[in-house]
C-alpha cells in the first residue's frame, strides 16, 4: 500500500443520479461487476442540534463497524462536531457497497451533499479491511494538555483543524502535489505517521499527526507557525495511545474537491 493516498475520482452530479448508478453498472455488466473494490466518498450535514447529532454519529459509528466487518466493507469518518459535518468513504465489493450506499441515501438523520458524492473503480483497498468503520472526530474546546501519561507509550496523537489562507493556495494541486509529498518525506524520516483531509471548496484542513511526543511537537511547532494557514486553537487536542490508527501512513491524504462551477472564475 502506498504511503500517500492518491485522489479519488469520478465525481457525479446527483444523490440520485450516484445511487442508480451502481445498479446501472450492474445490469449492464460494466466494469463495475469486475472491479475489485468499488469507494464512495461524500460529505453530509447531520439534522438536529448539536449533542442530538453526536449522540446518533455514535450510534452509526458503533452499529456501521460490526456490519461493515461482516460484509468486508472498509471505511474512515471524519465528524466536525460544531458544523454538524460528515465527510465518509466506504470500501469495498460492488454488492455490499451498493447495498450501503442505498441505505445512506434514505437515511432522514442527515442530508447529503448530492455533488460532493465520488464513485472509483478500484484495484485495491486504501484502508484496511479490520477497520470497519473508524470515525475521527473533530471537536472544539478540547485541552490542548496531553491526554494519559506518553512515557509508558512514547506515541502522542495530535490533531487539529484550520484554514488554508486563500492567498497561500496559489494552484488547484498545491496542497495534494507540493505540501503532501514533503510531508511524507519528513515523516518518513522521522517515524511520524498521520491523515489528512483538504477541503478545496472551503479551504479547511483536518489533521491527525501521530508518533514519538518530542518528534510530533516538533513537527506541530513548524505547523503551526506556518503561514498559510489559520490554526483553530480550539480544536487542537492531544493524546497518549498505545498503537497508531493511521500506521499505514507517513500522511494519508483525501480531498473534498470543487465542482466546475465552484472553480470558474466570474
């Protein structure tokens, strides 16, 4: 499996349109049927207020890992806690993923994103079967103190969201063909691994850095006077684990692309 995640791919313009598709692929024979593993990725806006919200992305979070064990769909949550947001990707067979996916576009409990919904063909999982459902979540007023004593472990988890300055963002690729290769590269060499996930439409950065406490302050001391981006101090939070979650990754990577229409300039 490759350190840094590549993009997904094919985006399509409708919740509906994306939910007959898979079906379409099916009854066509298309290479759909074939494909080893078919990923979804969306963005959704959870109903209710805040606590209401939390309480059922527990829920979804608890029941999804079990059965998405069983059928060997694989998957990573991101839940922004104040915005009530969901960014998810599922992974795996065409059936079992069909069968999610239809379920997800009912679901009253949130409302999905229609244009945000990406469908890829590929060869091979980028996350890993026995995960299930892993959900990362993004909360504000966390201590920015170290959560348990890193001595027993030597591995901190630090994570944080901010906001890339428009005026940084000088291209479209920039954050996934400069900044992530050199972020891979230091990481590597440093025994630090961790995820990522860019929004382009709003310019928000998610981010979970893992690894030795000195090497993860360090590193989070350069990124956090970096200059292109706004830090949320509020969300920063750390804490001492006793094994990774993103220990496939020097810096996993997934993105919110814009639509056309978002990226034309008037």
């Amino acid at each position: 499996m490759a350190m840094a995640r590549v993009r997904l791919g094919v985006r399509l313009a409708a919740l509906g349109g994306s939910a007959t598709f898979l079906n379409r692929q099916k009854l066509h024979g298309s290479s759909c049927e074939t494909a080893e593993v078919t990923r979804i990725s969306y963005t959704s806006t959870m109903r209710g207020d805040p606590h209401a919200a939390l309480t059922q992305i527990r829920q979804i979070v608890e029941q999804s890992a079990a059965s998405n064990l069983s059928s060997q769909v694989s998957g990573h949550m991101c839940y922004d806690t104040k915005l009530k947001q969901v960014w998810q990707v599922l992974e795996g067979t065409p059936d079992a993923v069909r069968q999610l996916w239809e379920g997800i576009c009912k679901d009253p409990r949130h409302v999905v994103d229609e244009d945000t919904v990406n469908i890829q063909q590929v060869d091979h999982r980028a996350y890993p079967v026995g995960w299930g459902m892993r959900c990362t979540r993004f909360e504000p007023g966390m201590s920015s103190k170290c959560e348990g004593d890193c001595d027993k472990t030597n591995l901190m988890q630090l994570m944080y969201k901010s906001v890339m300055k428009e005026e940084a963002v000088q291209s479209k690729g920039e954050m996934v063909n400069e900044i992530v290769p050199r972020a891979v590269e230091n990481n590597s060499k440093n025994g630090i691994t961790g995820w990522m996930l860019y929004n382009d439409r709003t310019l928000v950065v998610y981010q979970v850095l893992e690894g030795p406490p000195e090497k993860v302050e360090r590193l989070w001391d350069q990124i956090r006077k970096d200059r292109r981006h706004s830090v949320l101090e509020e969300t920063i939070r750390r804490r001492c684990i006793k094994t990774r979650e993103f220990e496939n990754w020097f810096m996993g990577l997934d993105e919110v692309e814009q639509t056309a229409w978002m990226a034309q300039a008037y």
